[in-house]
C-alpha cells in the first residue's frame, strides 16, 4: 500500500525529535520578526496514520505558532478519512490547488505527507518571500529512509526544479553555484 516500512513508522509513533541537520551557519541566522503567517496545505491519498500524524506534530513542535496560520490537510479521495476531502481522485496538484483556494494566508507553504519538519525549517523560507513576494522558494530537504526511517541529513549540492513536462526534479549544482556558496554556504540557490 505505501511505499515504505509501514510497520517501522507505526512503531515510531506519531512524534519523535529528529536531528538538526542545518548548516552551522544557520543557528546563527537572524529572522525578522515581521515575518508572515503561511498556510500549511498537506496533501494525502491512503498515507499511513503514523507519517501523516509525525507530519503535523513536526510542525507543530518545530514551528513559532506566530507563523502558522492555518494546517489544512487535503485528502485526496482516501478510503476512510474525512478532512477536506475530493469527491474523487484528483492528484498532488489539483488537491494543493483545492488547499489553496481554502487557505486564509497570503502565504502558501505545501509539504508533502510524510516528511518531519527541522528545527527553524519556516523561517528561511519564509524570509525570502518577504523580500520577494514573486519568489517560490524550496528548503534543502532531508531524507528518511523508507525501509528503517533513519532520518539523514540531505547534501547541500543539490537543488530542487523542475523539467519541461512540470515533474520535480533534483539537479547537481553547478562548479560554479558551488563556488558562489563557499564564502556563504547558507545562501539562496538561484
């Protein structure tokens, strides 16, 4: 049913600490305190109640409550759950959208079902769409394994786009990203 040790994440429960993985440089990050409220949009089809419940709780241990608006979870048509839920399947897309068009915040942030938010994982993100309200911005996301759900901090090289057909993608940065991030490893990919 899911792509995952089911039974290792049910053993876990629904909430556990994970390591901080950030660059040393960002403990020392300063935010501003204006920073905007965002709504939270999940998406899920069939997730397992474990993943689907360490999510929230990750955000709700990790997350300044002054940032956080609204959690919306969006069922996409699961077989015994009931939130907002599709008439029928829609997919990751068109559930984010219907997420959207409930959410109360000028400020929109997606997380998929199965992740666990890090320590300060908002407020970067949030940062620089204040000092671009354009800007979609992507963390450096980490990986829990799907066969022992060991948490593993993700490499900084990489970044997330997408191809031409709209699927995401992960790409190597280039020598020269690389390069421009030696003197400031904690600065926006562009």
């Amino acid at each position: 049913k899911n792509q995952f040790n089911q039974a290792i994440s049910d053993k876990i429960g629904g909430d556990r600490d994970v390591p901080d993985t950030r660059h040393s440089h960002c403990r020392y990050e300063a935010y501003p305190s204006t920073l905007p409220a965002t709504s939270i949009i999940i998406t899920f089809h069939n997730e397992a109640r474990s993943t689907l419940l360490r999510t929230v709780k990750s955000i709700l241990n990790k997350t300044p409550p002054n940032l956080v608006n609204e959690i919306i979870l969006v069922d996409d048509f699961s077989d015994d759950v009931k939130v907002l839920r599709n008439n029928k399947r829609q997919g990751l897309i068109r559930s984010r959208v219907k997420g959207s068009d409930t959410a109360k915040s000028d400020v929109l942030t997606f997380l998929d079902s199965h992740c666990e938010c890090n320590t300060d994982w908002l407020q970067p993100l949030l940062k620089r769409v204040v000092q671009n309200k354009k800007a979609v911005v992507s963390p450096i996301i980490d990986v829990i394994n799907m066969d022992d759900f060991s948490y593993i901090g993700a490499s900084a090289d990489i970044k997330g786009g997408f191809d031409w057909s709209l699927h995401f993608k992960w790409d190597n940065l280039t020598p020269e990203q690389k390069q421009s991030r030696r003197s400031t490893p904690i600065a926006p990919i562009k």
